[in-house]
C-alpha cells in the first residue's frame, strides 16, 4: 500500500510540477533576486551618512534630475514631434533619406555626444576660435558663449540623442491616423496638427517620453563629464568614493521611485492606444507637395536634430581619427576589441537563450500568472546600470558565501571572482530586450501552431525545435543583435563590476575622455557608433513595414 501511495504521487508531482515551468520561475526569482537584494540592503544602517545626505546633498541629487528630466523631454518632445511631422504629412526633395537619416543619432551614446562636444565648443574648440578669428575677439572676456559643462549642455546633449525614440513611435502614430480625419479638419478649416495629428499621436507621444525620461535617469557618462550631480552620480559617488553600499542603495530606492513612475506612465500611455473604426482598412494620408521656401523650412526642421546628434559628434570623431595614426590605435585597441567582442558575444547568447526559454515557456505550458512573472522579471532594463550593480553585486557575494558554505570552501568565488558577475548583470539588464523580440515573433505565430503540431505526435520538445524555433529565427537574430550593440554600449556596470584590467571599448573611451585625451578614445568611440547602427537599421525596417 505504501508503494502504491508513493508511485501515485510521484506521477502527481511529475504532473503538477512541470520541470519547464520549475526552471522559468527559478530563472525569474534569479533575475529579481538584485532588485530585492537592494531593498533589503537599503533597510539597513549607514552609520549616519543617510541623514547626512537627505540634510545636504540629496535634493540637489533629486532637483538635478528633475531638471534634466523635464528639458530633455520638452527639447526631445519637440525634435521628435516635429520631424515625424514633416517626413509623414509632407513631400520634399531629400524626405526618402531624411525618414531614416533622423534615426541616425540613436546610435551614438550620450556619453560620447558629451566629449565631443566638450572639444567642439569649449574655448580652445573649433567654434569659439573661429569666432575671435572672424570677429577679431582675443580673450573670454570680449564675449559671452555658453558653457557646454552645465545643466543646459547635458540637455542639448541627451536630447539630441534620444528623440528618435518619440520620432519612431510619433511618425507611426501619424501614418496610421485615417485620413478622412484630416479631411474633416480642413472642411472645419482647423489645423490638421493640433486638431487631429497632435491629440490622436498623444499616446504615443507619451510612451516615447516615458522611455526617454528612462534614459535620463539612468544617464551616468554625460553628467559624469559634465560634473553635475544627479541620483546616478550620487550611487556612484556613494558607493566607491564614501565605500558605503547602505546609503548608495538608500539613493538607489530614490531613483527607484522614478523609475516606477515612469513605467506607470509608459503603460497607462499603451493602455490609451485604442481606436474604433467601421471594420474598413483606413485610407492612408497622402503627403502634401511642397516648393519653394517651405522645402527650405522642412530641411531645417530635420537637419538641426540630425547635425546635433549625428553629424557633429561623428565628424570631431573622424577628423581625430584621421589626424592621428589610425593604425597605430587600432593596434593599441585591438585587445580592448576583443573583450567587447566577447563579452558581448557571450552576454547576447545567454541572454536570448533564458529569454527564448522563458517566452516559449510561459506561452505554451503555464498559465497567466507565470506569463505576469516572466514580464516582471524583464524590468531590469528599467533600472539604471549604477543602480542595478549594487543590487547584483550583493547578491553575487551572497550567493558566492552559500557555495562555499555548502562545499566546505572548496568552491570560492564562482560570480565575484571573474566575468561571472558582469555577465550576470548583463542578462539581467539586457533580458529585457531579448524577452521583447522573443514576445513579439511569438505573437506573430497562427495560435493554434503548437496544438496543430502536438496533434500530428510531436511533444512538446520536439514541436518547439521542429516548427516554432525556425519561425522564430528572425526574432532571435534581431534580439541578439541589439543585446549585443547593448553590451558594448554600457558604461556604469562595466565600470563598477568588470575584473581588474579588463576594458571594453566603452570603458577605454571613458578612461581616456575623462583624462582629456579625446584623440586617443576617437577610435573605440568611433566603432561604437558604428555598431549602434545596426538598431537603427532594425527601427527603420520596422517602421517601413508600418506603412
């Protein structure tokens, strides 16, 4: 009898407790194990430097931040807005390449817009000496000229930079808007922009904000250089230069509390894109045909956003890397290359490999609450790169104390001692993206795939590599392809958690444009541009299909 009991339940519990679903919730807890490390860090005691703080420094911290947030969204508001605008609504000589020209900044990182800059405007850079050379000026003091180190510049800066993400989603939005609505504001003689473009792109509109405020507040290399202290330069600050890991997670809960806010106002954006129709396709807006002067104020409007973010910073770039002996940097730089290539290698591989098990998982085999657990896992892009260290690098040491307490110390060090630890931040941070690319090849799959598949004898392994993975090998082709441009472009955790003398290319532009010595980190920033093109070249097949 007490044999049978225990075969009928060890069939129930091979019934109940499915081996993919088991691995999917571990693989969650594993990736949200950081974050609550950090609040449990954070309930401890800083030895008073948290009053001290909260009574000195952290407003500034939060004023700072609160400043940037709001002008870079306007500034990106009205880059984006108005360059989707112009190439959607109206036709011009040069629309075709500046619909994806106007991408072209999302490839550059803030932090490398900053050090080019710095050269090309402070008072020895090739604007300010031009003009005492043309208007005959000798010292700082025959004229005024802002300081690109402040406030203002790192506005200029991110802004540049990040309005492609509200000019992606804006100039969807305007495609898709019918336009027998457009028509309607024309017979009431309205405009058509802030009577039926503007209100209807408004969801839109504040979901590209939510995810560019995101960026803000996880900027850590622009207000690095610039000297400006916000929360994320505060952990950093907190963190190695007061060595105290308590207060640096109590900030890092302060940045928390934005990070929350702005994802609750990219998904009550999302929660907001719903349109009703009568059932027909509607009919696409057909641009309106421009000469004369207005061809000239379209071209303005698209080239001051792509000068700023794109063209400057790629030219001071490449006149540096012409002047100078390219092959001898190239040499220089050539382990640094390596590095990246293989971390991000490595980085990109495990990442869509746990993000593919956990999509195909949670979609086929498990029910509602798995599917909600599998999307909260992937929030770690949200959190900032100074914030999410912390919280991994105090789950890694205690982590690292339980194996060497299980084997008796004979197994120390497995995440801290290495790359271990960076990798795993890595796929905690860019799970994100892979989890994105995976979800939405999957949503694009006839749902009745793997039922039709299970039906014709296949189980469920062998449904999954013979019919659902090859259908999938676009989407994690393309995931793949952005956890890598991710990876090499990430600067704060690579900072705080690489091994000793260990660069990546990010790392060894850092080191070098924090020393001011911008020719030499001309090249690897160089080949970071050129690698964050291949994103862009992704969002602008994307939003061709969307016509």
């Amino acid at each position: 009898m007490v044999a049978t009991f225990l075969t009928n339940w060890a069939g129930a519990s091979r019934q109940y407790l499915d081996r993919w679903l088991v691995g999917v919730v571990l693989l969650c807890g594993l990736f949200l194990a950081p974050v609550l490390a950090l609040v449990i860090t954070a309930s401890g005691d800083s030895d008073g430097l948290w009053s001290h703080l909260l009574n000195t420094v952290l407003g500034t911290y939060v004023s700072n931040t609160l400043i940037l947030m709001v002008g870079v969204g306007v500034l990106a508001i009205g880059f984006g807005v108005s360059t989707a605008w112009v190439v959607s609504r109206y036709h011009f000589p040069g629309k075709t390449v500046m619909e994806w020209a106007l991408l072209l900044p999302a490839a550059i990182p803030a932090y490398i817009i900053a050090y080019t800059y710095t050269d090309f405007f402070e008072y020895a850079g090739f604007v300010q000496s031009g003009l005492r050379s043309v208007f005959g000026w000798q010292t700082a003091q025959d004229y005024w000229f802002p300081e690109i180190r402040s406030l203002g510049g790192a506005i200029l800066v991110m802004a540049s930079v990040l309005y492609p993400y509200i000019y992606m989603v804006t100039r969807v939005a305007f495609r898709l808007t019918p336009a027998s609505l457009f028509e309607i504001a024309l017979v009431h003689n309205k405009s058509q922009f802030w009577t039926v473009g503007l209100p209807l792109a408004r969801p839109a509109i504040m979901a590209g904000l939510a995810l560019v405020l995101m960026e803000v507040v996880s900027d850590f290399g622009t207000v690095e250089y610039f000297a400006i202290p916000t929360i994320t330069l505060g952990i950093f600050n907190v963190w190695l230069g007061m060595n105290n890991i308590v207060a640096a997670a109590q900030i890092s809960l302060v940045g928390f509390v934005f990070i929350v806010s702005l994802l609750g106002l990219e998904l009550y954006a999302r929660a907001r894109q719903q349109f009703s129709g009568n059932g027909k396709p509607p009919t696409p807006v057909t641009p309106i045909v421009l000469h004369g002067s207005k061809v000239f104020i379209c071209w303005l409007i698209c080239m001051i956003p792509l000068a700023l973010g794109f063209l400057i910073p790629v030219l001071v770039l490449l006149s540096f890397v012409l002047v100078n002996n390219a092959g001898a940097d190239f040499a220089a730089v050539s382990g640094i290359i390596s590095n990246t290539l293989m971390i991000a290698g490595m980085a990109s591989v495990f990442v869509m490999v746990v993000s593919c098990f956990i999509v195909l998982t949670a979609t086929y085999r498990s029910g509602k609450w798995v599917r909600s657990l599998a999307l909260l896992s992937s929030l770690g892009y949200a959190f900032p790169g100074t914030m999410l260290a912390i919280g991994v690098l105090i789950f890694a040491s205690a982590f690292d104390r339980v194996i060497a307490t299980i084997t008796n110390g004979h197994i120390l060090g497995i995440l801290i001692s290495g790359l271990g630890v960076l990798l795993f931040a890595y796929i905690v941070r860019f799970q994100a993206v892979g989890y994105g690319a995976m979800i939405s090849g999957v949503r694009r799959l006839p749902p009745n795939m793997m039922n039709a598949s299970r039906i014709l004898g296949h189980g469920y392994s062998s449904s999954i590599k013979l019919v659902i993975l090859p259908l999938l090998r676009s989407s994690l082709l393309a995931g793949g392809l952005l956890v890598f441009v991710d990876v090499m472009k990430e600067l704060p955790m690579t900072l705080l958690l690489r091994p000793f003398n260990f660069e990546t290319l990010a790392t060894f532009t850092y080191q070098f444009a924090k020393d001011e010595m911008l020719e030499q980190a001309a090249l690897p920033a160089l080949m970071i541009v050129i690698a964050g093109l291949v994103p862009v070249a992704l969002m602008n097949m994307m939003l061709k299909r969307s016509r």
